[in-house]
C-alpha cells in the first residue's frame, strides 16, 4: 500500500509537472502583448539584439520551462547513470527556448506591430529556428523516460496512440496543417486583426509555433510518432514545404497595395513605405525560410548516410562472424577427414 502511494504521489507530481511544463511553452509562445505605442525610433542592431523587455508572464514561462527540463535530465540522469540524456538535446533545448526568448521578449518584441518585415523575423524564429530546435530535444523521448510505468500505460501512452493524434501526426497532415496556417493567417482578417487585438495576436503565435512543432516532428523523427517515415520521406517531405514558403513569399512579395490595414494607417516617423516593409518582410520570408529548409535537408541526408553507413557496419560485422563459422567449420570438417584417411590407410599396425 505504501508503494502504491508513493507512485501515485509521484504520478500526481510529475503530472503537476508535464502541465506547468505545458503551460508555461504554451505561454512562452503567446504571452507577447500584440498593441503598445509606436517606438520613437527606427530599429537598429542594437535596440533588436539588446532592448529586451523581461514581462513577467514570457519571462516566467521560460523560466519554468527551463528549469523543468534541467530537473527532468537531472533525475532521469541519476535513475539511469549507464543511459543519461545526451548533453545534444539539452543544448538543442535551451537553444529552442532562446530563439522564442529572442521572439518575444527582445527588440524584435516592440517594434513587431511597428513593421511587418520585424513581425516577420518574429514568425522565423518560432516556426522554423524554435520549433526545430525544440522537436531536436526529444521532450516526448524525456516525458517517457521520467513518468513511471503505471503514468507511461495510464496517461501518456494512450495519448500518443489517441485516434486525434494519429490523425494531426500523420505526415500529409502536418504538412497541410503548417502550409494551411501560414496561408490562411497572410490572407485572412486573422493577421491584421492579431495586430490590433492582443488575444488574437496571442491565438496567432499559438497556431504559428503549434503547427511548426507538429510539422517538424515527423521530420526530426527523434520523438516515438505513431508514424513513422524513412530517411528518403523525410527529405522529401520538408523539400515540398519549401516551394510552397517560396511561393507564399513570391505572392507576398508582389502585391502591388498594402495587405493589412493596421500597417497601411500606422503614423511613424521613420522607416521604409508599408509597402515597401510588405516586400521586406517577403524577401526575408523566401530568403530565411528557403535557406532553414536547405540546412534542414542537408541534416536529413547525413543523417541518411550515418544510418547507412551503421547499418553497413552491423552487416559487415555480421558477415565477418559468419565467415569465421563458416572457416571454422571448414577447419573441423579437413581434420576429420584428415582423421578419417590415417585410420583408413593401408599397411598400418591395426591390419598387421
């Protein structure tokens, strides 16, 4: 009874755990106000890279994040010194969390509703440099390897195998969810409305870096999925979301009038036209995405290589053993007829 209560404190705290983890990625992703007053002066490299503004909620979000995941490894780590966490995804981790740190909390965070080419570098990080870099962690792999048998078969299991998830991790899935978010956000009331509403602007990131994760999951393929793709699907399947960013920005890019409304009114006293900013935003939009694919399929097909190249070595190393059985054999089959020749031969003390 004792045992029994003890796991179940332990289920109820690593459940109370896996939500605050939950909540606070959820809230890293979407706690950004959407409005503020327009900043007095024209982004520079410093006022991006060092005006960061720690609001309380993002701050914490990454905060909690952070420290669950150093105390998931920790533990996970001690329970099990002979197979620890390779340091790889911690770092990928923490890289994932400073990219949606950068996002949301740096300069990028005050002049996003100033410029729509800033907004844009805002939805590069969270859709292709956070989302990799966290699916690159393996918090599922984490998830599994920290909850205890009865959480793993009871909640977290069912979950993965749920008909929903099945369904939404499917690759063709995925692939639409992610390429449907980014047209229909661009070319809907959703993205002007995200810019003068901050709930919505919150409800925007959340759908952005959503869909990112759940394209890029198949794609890293390090996470238990309910499917599962080879190194060739792979490749294949983040090549085709590449023509599409491609032509999403070459459409962007030559609208001849301003998109969204709250750019085209907006009184500022410095930088580029809104429409002007509108091509910016689309040449970065081609520009980045089309060279975070390329890197994407090159990791891939070395990937690709490695696993052949393993896979290579077990067949050798198998076929040296078989041929060392076969030798063997060899060997014992020449001395026993070797044996079998003596005792035959004529003339030998046995027939005398």
């Amino acid at each position: 009874m004792r045992a029994m209560a003890t796991s179940a404190t332990l289920s109820r705290r690593l459940a109370s755990l896996i939500g605050l983890g939950a909540i606070g990625w959820l809230a890293t992703a979407t706690a950004v106000a959407a409005h503020g007053p327009v900043p007095a002066e024209p982004p520079s490299a410093a006022s991006l890279l060092l005006g960061w503004t720690f609001e309380p909620l993002p701050t914490l979000a990454i905060a909690v994040a952070g420290g669950w995941w150093w105390w998931a490894v920790r533990r996970v780590n001690a329970v099990h010194p002979g197979n620890p966490v390779p340091v790889r995804r911690s770092v990928a981790f923490g890289s994932g969390l400073t990219a949606l740190a950068f996002a949301l909390l740096s300069g990028i965070g005050r002049y996003d509703t100033a410029l729509f080419s800033v907004h844009m570098v805002q939805h590069v990080f969270l859709t292709l440099v956070a989302a990799p870099l966290i699916a690159m962690a393996a918090p599922i792999t984490l998830i599994l390897r920290l909850a205890s048998p009865e959480t793993r078969n009871r909640w977290i299991l069912p979950v993965l195998h749920s008909r929903l998830v099945r369904v939404l991790a499917f690759p063709v899935v995925a692939w639409v969810v992610l390429a449907g978010v980014m047209w229909v956000s661009h070319f809907s009331p959703l993205f002007n409305a995200a810019l003068e509403d901050p709930l919505v602007h919150d409800v925007e990131h959340g759908l952005f870096l959503g869909s990112a994760l759940l394209f890029w999951w198949p794609a890293v393929a390090l996470d238990p999925a309910p499917w599962r793709m080879p190194h060739p699907a792979r490749a294949l399947y983040v090549f085709l979301q590449m023509p599409q960013n491609t032509f999403l920005s070459v459409v962007l890019l030559n609208v001849g009038t301003v998109l969204y409304p709250h750019y085209a009114t907006l009184v500022r006293a410095w930088g580029p036209s809104p429409l002007d900013d509108q091509r910016a935003a689309a040449a970065i939009m081609w520009l980045a995405g089309d060279a975070i694919f390329l890197a994407a399929i090159l990791a891939i097909v070395a990937g690709w290589m490695r696993a052949d190249a393993r896979d290579t070595g077990r067949s050798d190393r198998r076929a040296a053993v078989e041929l060392a059985d076969i030798r063997v054999r060899e060997r014992l089959l020449a001395e026993r007829l070797a044996r079998e020749r003596e005792d035959g031969q004529p003339g030998s003390g046995a027939s005398r």
